[in-house]
C-alpha cells in the first residue's frame, strides 16, 4: 500500500499503524485481566465514576510501542537506551499500578538508572563541557519531564491525547530533518520512536476518552514522561544551545509549565513547606481542574488543553524551522502569548475556587436580627452566603474527583 514511499516515511507509518492496531485490539483483553486480578482504581465518595475502572493500561501501551519499532529491523545505541529505560519505567509503574502506589524514593532511584543507562548509549543534553553536569542536567531534565507528564494524567483523555501531540510536533521535525536532507538523517529513528508513540496512544484513547473504560496508570504516564523526555535529549535542534534547550521545552511547555504553576501556587498559599511535601502533595488544582472551576466540562478542558499543546507545540517547531532572528524572535512571542492567556485562566479560577469556598464554608453565621413587626420577607438576607448554581456544583465535583499522583 506504502510501496511508492521511500523507507522512512513508509516505516513511520506502518509503525504507527501497527501500534494503533496491537493498542485498540489487545486493550479490551487488558481491561478484562486488570479487572479479574483487581487491579482498579475503586469507587470513591469524591469520584464521579459509577464503577470501578481497570488501571494500568500503560502496559499495553508500552507493549504495543515496543512491538511496533522493534519490527522494523533497525537498531542503533542511543534506539536500545530508550527501549531498556521505557521497559524499566513501564516495570516500577505498574507495581505502583498493582500495589496502589509505592515510595517516591523508587520511582526517583529509577529515573536516576535510567539516566545512567541512557548516557551509556550516548543520549545525554551537552550544555556543559564537563560530563558530570551534563550527566545531572539529563536527570534533572528526565525527572521534571515525568513529574510532570506524571501531574497532568488527572482527567480521561488528557495524558495520552497530550503524549499525541507531543509525538506529533517531533515527528514533524523528523520529516523536516528528512526531507530537507533528501535522505536517511540521525533524526529518522527519532520520528519513528514518535510513531510508535502517536499509535499505541491513539489505540488507547478509544477507551481512555471521557467516560473512560481503563485507566493508563503509573505504568503509562511514568513510561510516556521518561520515552518523551528521552525523546527532548536526543533531537538535533539547532546549533545555538539557547535555542535547543528552548525548543524542546516549548514542544512539552503544557505538561512542564503546569507542573511549574501548581508548584509555585502550592508553596506560596503553604500547602507545601518542605522538598518531601512538595513531592508527596496531591491535590485538584492543576490546569484541567482550573479550567471546569471555570465553567468548562471534562471534554471541553482536555480537548482545550490539547489546542494549547498544538499552539505551543509549533511555536517550537517553527523555532527550529527558521533561521533568521526575526522569524526565532516572532516564534517566541507566539509561545510566550499562550502562555500569559493560560497564567491569567489559571490565575482567575484560581481566585474565583478560592472565594466560592470561603463563602460556602467559611463564613461566619450572620448574626441574629431583632424580630421586626411586619412579615418576614421571603428574600435572602443580604449577608447569607450566595448560593452556587448547579453547573459549579457539578465542575467542582467533577474537577475534586480527578486522580493525580504524586511527583516524582
């Protein structure tokens, strides 16, 4: 069907569709045995679901990514780091999956093996001319990303529909790279990786989008954050280092800037005092949460996430497309634009759960009125609390009932 197509764009696309079809086909299987071993995430008074729903579909995430790239019969060293650390990921993830959540101390001394290991097969940042700073760099830049990919898996459809984008926009870069080249480039098995990727997500948002049949897991979002992290270390993106350490953190800026936001919010209203708080804290104020505090249902947050990714995304695309600095300055401002409308969105909802819940809960009983002659009026006093509407009510719970874990 792909024969007229040079090898490259002819293996991503197979590889995607390969994934897409072992994802969509064997989840159904998935959900069956993660049910029959129960492993689910349960009803809870604060959740909306009516049932208990299978949790760990990332291993069949994971397996229909790997299947998908190793048919191709195309190895290199830094293609067998990223394989052996997204095996190990997926590993530790779905034993937090399995026992309803571990040490955060083993999914860190993890994300620091994995680290070692990639260096080994030469996928490490080059910021710095010494190799040990390059070395914690890459670490430090693997635990942020999974932290935060990590973070943002709290709604149906919004981890895997992100790891969608995220794939997409370096898979652009990938058929950039080749098609400027005319042939095979050292960014090829880049974009096939972010094949595999695309299709093994997309098989499992048939069943991941709201209302969600299974649940990713630890085991997915810890494999999606290492893989796509991973994935930022090995791009070529330009030969300014400013440049290639921008590119990368606009193409992943949602996941990264929320995780950022919450951070920051949290330590400065004291919800969090300590490095082991800030770590272990959970709780429904992230991005997507904000946004149905706001007026927006499940859907409507997660699918206006996903245009946020796209925007940011192809600012980091266009980034690396131009070479000239008006064109990298315009690229910038474009990503820096989105960025302020979702500060001031995250700000405003912030502000407004803030006041809902000192007028629900917070506030002083009015003080008793001297019976008056005539007939009480049947108006509400001035100083009651003002009384929410349905549509608040049924974000709020919807927003409380999402399920976050916690940092790496």
């Amino acid at each position: 069907m792909f024969e007229h197509l040079h090898y490259w764009p002819r293996t991503w696309i197979q590889v995607a569709c390969t994934a897409f079809a072992i994802s969509a086909i064997a989840m159904p299987v998935a959900i069956f045995l993660l049910r029959r071993f129960g492993i689910v995430d349960a009803v809870e008074p604060n959740k909306i679901h009516k049932k208990a729903i299978a949790r760990g579909g990332g291993v069949v995430i994971f397996m229909a990514f790997a299947i998908a790239v190793l048919m191709p019969d195309y190895r290199s060293h830094p293609f067998n780091g990223v394989i052996i650390g997204a095996f190990l990921c997926t590993l530790v993830g779905f034993v937090d999956d399995v026992r309803g959540g571990i040490p955060a101390i083993w999914k860190l001394g993890t994300l620091a093996i994995v680290t070692v290991i990639l260096s080994y097969y030469g996928v490490m940042l080059s910021l710095f001319p010494w190799p040990t700073a390059n070395l914690l760099v890459t670490m430090l830049w693997l635990v942020g990303v999974t932290s935060a990919f990590n973070g943002i898996d709290n709604m149906d459809g919004l981890g895997s529909g992100l790891a969608v984008v995220i794939a997409s926009m370096f898979l652009v870069i990938a058929g950039q790279a080749y098609l400027a080249a005319g042939t095979e480039t050292s960014l090829s098995w880049f974009g096939m990786l972010a094949a595999g990727l695309i299709g093994a997500n997309l098989g499992f948002l048939i069943y991941n989008f709201h209302p969600a049949r299974v649940f990713m897991g630890d085991s997915g979002s810890f494999f999606l954050g290492f893989t796509l992290a991973a994935l930022g270390v090995m791009g070529e993106w330009s030969t300014t280092r400013l440049i290639s350490a921008v590119i990368p953190i606009l193409i992943l800026g949602v996941p990264l800037f929320d995780f950022a936001y919450i951070i920051i919010a949290r330590i400065r209203r004291g919800k969090t005092r300590t490095l082991r708080e800030v770590i272990e804290h959970c709780a429904p104020d992230h991005l997507s949460h904000r946004l149905t505090w706001i007026g927006f249902t499940q859907r409507q947050a997660v699918l206006f996430i996903y245009v946020i990714a796209i925007a940011m995304g192809l600012s980091g695309v266009l980034l690396r497309s131009t070479y000239s600095t008006a064109d990298s300055a315009l690229a910038l401002v474009q990503g820096l634009s989105v960025l302020t409308i979702v500060i001031v969105l995250m700000a405003k909802a912030g502000r407004m759960h803030a006041r809902y819940e000192r007028e629900d809960t917070h506030l002083p009983a009015p003080a008793p009125e001297k019976p008056a002659p005539e007939a009480p009026s049947l108006e509400t006093p001035p100083s009651a609390p003002r009384k929410r509407g349905p549509a608040y009510a049924d974000n709020l719970q919807d927003a409380q009932s999402t399920k976050e874990h916690p940092a790496v």
